[in-house]
C-alpha cells in the first residue's frame, strides 16, 4: 500500500497523541470486582489535551462516511460520543438504562460481564436514511455494544459503525459483533 507523505505524518503524529492519552488512563485493581483492571478513562476526560485529542481522533475516522447520527452509550459514552456528533455535524441519541427516557422507546436485555441488564433508545431516534456510529468509551466482553447495535438494526439505517476508546482484547467483545459493522478503536490493550 502507498501512502502519502501527509497521511503518514497524520497517522505518526496521532499515535503519538493516543500514547499520550494512554498515560492519562488510570488502572484500578481490583475493581468492580477482585480479579478486575478497570481502565478509568474519567482522568483522561479531565484532561484538556486528552479529550482534545480522543474527539479529534474519533471525528477523523468517521469524517467523510456520511454519519448522520451517534448513539452514545450510557454514561461514559455520552462523554465523547457527543463531541463525535459534534464535529460530525449529526445528531446524538442517547442509549439509556431502563426508565430514564421521558417517551416512547425500545428495548432490549442482555448478559454483561457482571449479571443482565437492558438498554434502551426512544421509539423514534433513527430512520432508515440514517448512517449510525454507537460509540462507548470502553469495548470489553462485547455484551452491551452488541446489545445497543440490535437495537439500532431494528431501525434500518443505511449504515452501522461500532467505536470504542478502549478495546480489552483479551476479553473478546469484538467476536460478539456482527462482521457487517465496523468495529474500530483508537486504543487497544
């Protein structure tokens, strides 16, 4: 593959920045649960160049696909998924637990790392002329994100992309996403 003088400096200068971002992510042992690392990205949020960074790097990879809409995931994927729909110039849906929209809305449950739960979207968030990115700050065993793109599938939009933050490999939430969505992540541990 050919690449560009521009695009390689692009791509060297944003690894560069990630690595930064990546030192402003505090592990927590032992956390929600022994055994866990929970990788807190609320110290990289309040860092300015950190979050500067994260939505500049996230609005790159979507910039010219189109998005009409973000689907953040309750809560922290509300953080960076609204300075997605932001830079993108497309709306913001919030993807909610139960009984936290004030209307109509759809719903479904599944299993998660730590027991069942359900998710919901307002009745009305999508169309099918939509192009949709769901993003959440942190893509583990796959549960919730696969869980929040059934729920987007049901409205027929033209297009569904998948974005986290974070990836944890080892844990292998991305098998649990359908082929069919892009899956990406700006960083992977």
């Amino acid at each position: 593959m050919i690449v560009s003088r521009g695009t390689l400096v692009s791509q060297l200068l944003s690894n560069a920045y990630m690595e930064y971002v990546k030192t402003k992510i505090r592990d927590v042992i032992d956390f929600p649960q022994k055994g866990v690392i929970f990788r807190d990205l609320t110290t990289a949020f309040k860092d300015p160049k950190a979050i500067h960074i994260l939505g500049w790097n996230l609005s790159q990879i979507y910039r010219d696909k189109g998005v009409t809409k973000v689907v953040g995931i309750e809560s922290r994927g509300f953080i960076c998924g609204s300075i997605l729909a932001f830079e993108l110039g497309a709306g913001f849906v919030p993807a909610r637990k139960p009984g936290k929209l004030p209307s109509e809305v759809i719903s479904t449950s599944y299993d998660k790392e730590y027991g069942k739960d359900t998710i919901e979207i307002h009745s009305d968030a999508i169309t099918p002329d939509d192009v949709v990115v769901i993003h959440d700050d942190v893509l583990a065993t796959g549960g919730t994100m696969a869980a929040v793109y059934e729920l987007v599938r049901r409205f027929n939009p033209r297009k569904i992309y998948i974005n986290a933050i974070v990836e944890l490999s080892d844990l292998g939430g991305r098998a649990k996403l359908p082929a069919e969505a892009e899956t990406t992540a700006l960083i992977t541990y």
